[in-house]
C-alpha cells in the first residue's frame, strides 16, 4: 500500500470518527479504485466500452465478448480516463465513499441557449467569494462572455454552471479540480457557503479538506471550530493526529525532493521538521533522512581530506602536474552525485602497501571512467585525463579537419579504446557552456540553436532548484499553440517566474517541474502568425535541434525526454512523437486535432510511445474526429491514456499536471525492441533504433498532401537471436548502427538487409572510436552513442 494510499485512508477514518453522525445528511458516491499495470490507481465509476466517442456499454464484471468493449473508460465526475481493458491490473475498491458535497446557492441558467462547444479561451476572472466569475472565449459570432457559479463543491472537483444575469442566459456544466482554484479562494468561498454560526455545518469543512489531503487546512478550521465552541473541546485529540497527518505530508514532500536531487532543500526541511505531537514511526523516519545526511557529509569530508595529501608523494613532475590539476577538480566538484565514482579509491585509500601514486591513479581514472574500471596505474590514469581533454576538444569542434587531427591524436593515446571513451563520455558534464549573456536569473536561460539555412532557432529553459551537472535531469520538450507563446507554455509546466517593476525575474518559479526535479525546454518552433500546424522538416528541425543543443549544455536524461504541446503545439506532439518513436519517453497532446494526414498512416509508430491525450468535451468535434485514431492505440493495447473532462473546451487543463508528473515518473525510453515496424512518408522521418534510410520511396511532402494513393513505406528491425539482426526498408541506402545494447562485438555479428546477407559474418565489425565521437558530436546522446555502423552498398 503506497505513502499517498495511506495518507488517504487514515483521512477518511478520521472524518467518520469527527462527523459519523452527520453522514446520512450527505449523498454517497461510488469510490471504485483501479490499479493499472503501470502501477497508477484511478478513482471513479468505470465500464468498458467500444470506442472513444462511445457511451459505455457493459459494466466490468458482467458477461461479454472479451473482444467487443476493449477500452475501460473510468469516470471520477471530473473527467473520463480511457485506458486499454487489458492495462487493469485489479479492482483495489468498489465500496461507497461519502464524498463531502457542499451546494452553494446560484442562479442558475435553466433555459436559453446551451453550450455545445468552447472555444480558446480569451479572459479567465478569477472566483469571487461567492464563487462566482467570467469566463469569456472567442466563438464563430465573436467573443462571447458568460457568467458562471460554482453550485457544488467536492474536495475533487467543482460544478461550474452557467448563471442568468448576463445578455442571453447560457446553460453549461462544466468542472474543474478542486486543486486548481486557489487555497485562499477557495477557503473564502466554503467561509461564506458554510453558517459560522453552527458548528456541525463547519466540521463539513473539515472533512472537506480531510479528504481534500489538505491536512493542515483542516487543523487550523477544527482549531477555530474548538476555539469558538467550547462544546467542542473534545476534539482536541483530533488536532494532534491532523498534525500526524501534515507531517506525514512534510515527510511525503522530502522523499520527493530527495528524488528530486534537492538535496540542501531537503536538509532544511529536516531541520524544521515540525516534532511537537508527531508519531515515533515518524520521527525515527526523519531522524534516519538526517543521518544518511551526516554519513554523506562526512564520507565526502574523508574523501576531500585524503585526497588533498596523495598528490605530494608523486614523484614524475608531469603526472603529477595532471594529478594535481585533476585532483583540484575533484576537490571542487565532489558531492552526492558522483561520489561514487571514487568508491575504489575509498576502500584502498588507506592501504599502506599502495604506493601514492597508485593511490592517485584510483581517485583520477575512477573519477574520469567509473569506479569499475579504475586502475592503479598512474600512466594510465593521467592518460585518460588527457583522452578526456582532447575528446571533450573534438566535440566542441566545428572543423571537420581539425576533427580528424584530433581523432589521430586520441587513437594514439593509452586507454583511448572505445569502451573507456564511451563510459568516459557517459560521465562528462555537458560539453557546451551555457553562455553567460544567456542567463536570464534562477536558472532561466533563453538559448538559441544553429538551424543551417532556417536560421537560428530559440528556445527558452528552466533548470530546476539546485541543478547539478553531474546529475542527469528528466526534460520536458514543450510546445506551444497558436494562443499562446514558448514563455507562458514554460510558465504552465515550471511556474510563473515572479518580476519586479521593470519586468526583471526577482524570484525563482515554483511549478510542478521545479517541484519534480524537471529540465523545461520552451521551442520557439512556429512562423510568426502561424494559427496550423504544417507537417514541415522546418518545424521538426526546429524541436530536434533545440532538443540536440540543449543535450550538448545541460544534464539531461537522454531515456527520460517527454514531449508535449497545447493546441497546434500538441498536433505538432502528437506527429513528432510518431515520426522519431525512437526519442520520446513519452508524449503528452493536449487538445491536438489529428487532421487526415501523417498521423493516421503512422498510427503503427504509437506501440512505441506511450501518450497522455488531454481534450475537453466540449471542444468542438475533436474527439470524434480523433476516434478512430485513439481507439487503434486503445484497441491494439498501445500504451496510451485519453483523458476527456467534462463540460470543458479548448483550454490549458493545468487540473491535470499532477496526475501527468505521476504517469512521467513510471516511463522512460526503453531499448530498442526486439521487434518494430514503423511506416514513414516523409524524407526526414527516417531513423528508427538502428536503421537509418536515405532515398525513401512514396515520400510525400506536406505541400502536396493529400497525394493520390499515397502510401507509407514500412520500415522493419527484429533481432531474433542474439548477434543476429534482420532490417527490411525499401530504401535506395541504409546505414545500419551498432551498439553493445544491440551487439556483442567480440561473437560473430550477422545481419541480413532486405533478404541479402551482408557480405561475410560480420565478425571482424570492430568498434570504431571515429563513428562513437561523431555519433555523440551530432545526434549529442551521450549515455546511449553507437559504437560502429555498417553502410549498404
């Protein structure tokens, strides 16, 4: 049973223990819990389906055809999740959960004309305390304003309805999370619903925020119910245990951001941790985070002391210069993330029948490839120093000669083999600099990529809190829509960035990105004044290149790179991710429209990608329109999740980040499958895994879409056995790429291409550190290079 689990169900008891005698008064409503084989738990009422645009059909657990309802559409009253019947992995609960239900009194729109689809939204007011607002949006009349009152609360979501008192009165239901309005809001508008006067009425909001996990809202309000009523001293037995809850919500927020690598953050929290009337369970677990902390501390202190005395006993003035030079650099860089590169060195530091030098070379080749091929070789060790510098030289440099006198020199090197280099590489921080005139302040950074003929391309970043070098970040791609710019789609995923009278950055950003320990990269990947999206190379070179350019700067993990957009921004997800499934850990469109073109011939691509679609049912004809599509992926059991919320059009859907940040942290770029075919029609879709096509058949070109008979050209990879790959593509040429993740290099390597075996066994295919550096130089991945590559003749 998960943390959060927990968390949920000690609030549940404990609201039956403070309000049971007030349960019959409120409407019951089915708590049936999923578990998917993902591990993520959904909540709600749920039936399987046949399609998308499908009214469910059967509820789960009746008699059916295993093949007529396929999709399982799980409905919380906030919104529909659709997900493959055959992702459930178990029925957690289908017991009756007592919701707290809070009316609040509106004038509702009973008649007049009905909402039947919203529009870009052009002003959002925020809820007065009444729980009233305007939401105005552009329609095909022109922008229309409607006036809207929540007329029922839940701690899940909110019942917004259209109110009379506007020009025409407009019905429309629609919800909201209860988590995207505002704490002091939302704590004005339940002050005002709920009689001060009558103190049952108010413990209604205590077992809101209870079940809201909003634990230390509901202390303070039982705190002033307590304070105001003294016939409610009583409760004060319940204040101590709110106060378990909260700092078991503290505890909850520190393993986070210890995930996060947030570690100096994490040590203030443990220092403030709030110990009055806390369980012993907990605070033993906050005393063991503090002693981790202080064996860390104090392992890196040992190391830094040790260190600082091994250089004096080396003798040869050149190795000891390097040696020097080296050990300064790991004096300063040492911390939580690469100490372990030193672990050998550790265990022998005080061997006294080792030499200093041998010594040394521990620290210095254990620091430069990894501890598991650290040598006590000092030769070597300086050697490898001087590997690094000159291969960390050739991948700055832009002169292909200049390369090549650098690779002659590095092949000439001791310990320069492939093997060393690639792990060496894995372990170097980025080999571009952040320019300085770049810096924007708390980590934000606008960059610019070199797009050849198309210019330079822009992109904004934001590093999360405390980003380390040595440690590799999950990135997010993000893309804007037509409504929005690559700032504000930045603001969504990391936070509004706070800034002073003139406009400057005066404190850092606090969105769910910063809190989750995520690189943001912003594209700036449209024309000025562009409202489609246009299926162009321009615009894929434009996402590639940042991605690319940004993997040369900054730390990032290439297995955990998600892509995501809003409006045209996720058409341009939704086809990227199906043209290059071979990048993505996953790809999130929100409200993206599949038009008749690449997409719906790509739709075998999806298998590889898990997607997170976003949509609001009221946005016009786009989930019908996307249907066919969406139920392909659901039906064939791809990993793909479809949310729809209800009553809402085309707009942001920040309700829904958190659940997306919990699905990102369950996926991450696996190794290239055992077996995949993916359809291509555009020239520059043509690298998947470790297959690469020159000169494809039935291109078609955006401009010319759609073409007559046009057809995708399908391109296969399988690795039946090991050593032992087969590729078919109708390309005029192919480059196949190898790697130790596909290959061993020491057997006999066969492949067959087309039918054709290549010529001889293979065997004598040999790692190239030629194609492993240019490999890193131009597609900048630096955990997963390829080592060799075999060209068709």
């Amino acid at each position: 049973m998960g943390f959060r689990t927990r968390l949920r169900i000690a609030g549940q008891f404990l609201a039956l223990l403070l309000l049971g005698g007030l349960l019959s008064d409120w409407t019951p409503a089915v708590a049936q819990q999923l578990r998917l084989n993902d591990g993520r738990v959904l909540q709600g009422k749920f039936a399987t389906i046949t399609g998308v645009s499908d009214p469910a059909v059967k509820a789960l657990g009746q008699t059916e055809e295993p093949t007529a309802t396929p999709i399982l559409i799980v409905d919380d009253a906030l919104r529909r999740t659709f997900v493959p019947k055959l992702h459930l992995a178990e029925v957690l609960d289908q017991s009756v959960e007592q919701l707290v239900r809070i009316k609040l009194l509106q004038n509702v729109a009973q008649g007049g004309g009905a909402v039947s689809s919203v529009g870009p939204s052009l002003q959002i007011q925020p809820f007065d305390s009444y729980g009233r607002r305007i939401y105005k949006m552009q329609t095909r009349d022109g922008p229309l304003a409607v006036v809207q009152g929540i007329t029922l609360l839940t701690p899940r979501y909110a019942k917004v309805e259209g109110l009379r008192g506007q020009p025409r009165p407009v019905v429309w239901d629609m919800r909201l999370a209860t988590s995207s309005i505002p704490p002091e809001r939302l704590r004005a508008i339940l002050d005002r619903a709920i009689s001060r006067d009558d103190p049952n009425a108010r413990l209604e909001i205590v077992r809101f925020y209870l079940q809201a996990e909003r634990f230390r809202d509901a202390r303070h309000e039982l705190e002033a119910i307590i304070r105001r009523f003294p016939e409610k001293q009583d409760l004060k037995a319940e204040v101590k245990q709110l106060r378990q809850m909260g700092a078991q919500l503290i505890l909850r927020e520190i393993e986070l951001r210890k995930e996060a690598g947030q570690h100096e953050l994490v040590k203030r929290l443990l220092d403030n941790f709030p110990a009055d009337e806390v369980a012993g369970e907990t605070l033993q677990q906050v005393r063991e985070f503090t002693a981790q902390y202080e064996r860390l501390d104090a392992r890196l202190e040992h190391l830094r002391d040790v260190l600082g005395t091994i250089v004096a006993g080396i003798s040869d003035p050149k190795q000891r210069q390097i040696t020097k030079t080296t050990i300064d650099e790991i004096l300063a860089q040492l911390n939580y993330e690469n100490v372990d590169r030193l672990v050998a060195f550790e265990q022998l530091a005080d061997d006294t029948e080792l030499t200093p030098g041998q010594r040394a070379a521990l620290a210095v080749s254990g620091w430069v490839v990894g501890s598991a091929d650290a040598t006590e070789s000092l030769t070597l060790a300086v050697s490898l120093v001087t590997v690094r510098s000159a291969v960390r030289k050739y991948l700055r440099e832009p002169v292909a000669n200049e390369r090549l006198a650098l690779l002659d020199s590095i092949r000439s090197l001791q310990g320069a083999s492939v093997e060393l280099v690639a792990r060496m590489i894995a372990r170097m921080r980025p080999t571009s600099d952040l320019p300085e005139e770049s810096a924007q302040g708390f980590g934000a950074y606008d960059l610019s990529a070199p797009g050849g003929e198309e210019g330079e391309f822009l992109y904004h970043v934001q590093l999360p809190a405390e980003y380390d070098p040595d440690r590799h970040y999950p990135t997010l791609v993000v893309l804007n829509g037509a409504y929005n710019s690559p700032l504000q789609e930045l603001d969504f995923w990391a936070g509004s960035i706070p800034r002073d009278e003139q406009g400057k950055p005066s404190g850092p950003r606090f969105g769910q990105a910063m809190r989750h320990g995520a690189i943001t990269l912003a594209v700036d990947w449209q024309k000025p004044q562009q409202y489609e999206y246009q299926y162009s190379a321009r615009e894929h070179m434009a996402v590639l290149t940042c991605l690319r350019d940004a993997c040369r700067r900054l730390s990032i993990d290439t297995d955990r790179v998600y892509l995501s957009g809003h409006g045209i921004g996720g058409d341009a997800t939704w086809d990227m991710a199906l043209a290059h499934p071979d990048l993505w850990a996953g790809a999130i469109p929100f409200v993206a429209q599949a038009n008749e073109t690449y997409v719906r011939h790509y739709w075998k691509n999806a298998e590889h990608v898990p997607f997170y679609f976003v949509a609001g049912e009221l946005d016009g004809l786009k989930m019908s329109q996307n249907a066919p599509n969406l139920d392909k992926y659901l039906r064939k059991r791809f990993h793909t999740t479809v949310v729809e919320y209800l009553g809402r059009g085309h707009e942001p859907f920040h309700d829904e980040i958190l659940r997306l940040f919990d699905w990102m942290g369950r996926y991450q770029r696996s190794s290239a499958p055992s077996e995949f075919e993916c359809n291509t029609m555009r020239s520059w879709d043509n690298f998947f895994w470790w297959i690469e096509c020159s000169d494809l058949p039935n291109t078609v070109h955006p401009l010319a879409w759609p073409e007559r008979g046009a057809r995708p050209t399908a391109v296969i990879g399988k690795r039946p056995a090991p050593n032992r790959l087969f590729a078919k593509t109708a390309a005029k040429k192919n480059t196949i790429w190898l790697s130790p993740e596909l290959v061993d290099f020491a057997q006999p390597i066969r492949i067959t291409l087309n039918g054709q075996k290549l010529a001889g066994k293979l065997g004598d295919v040999q790692p190239d550190l030629g194609v492993l550096l240019e490999d890193v130089r131009t597609r900048a991945d630096r955990l997963h290079p390829f080592w060799a590559k075999i060209e068709s003749p």
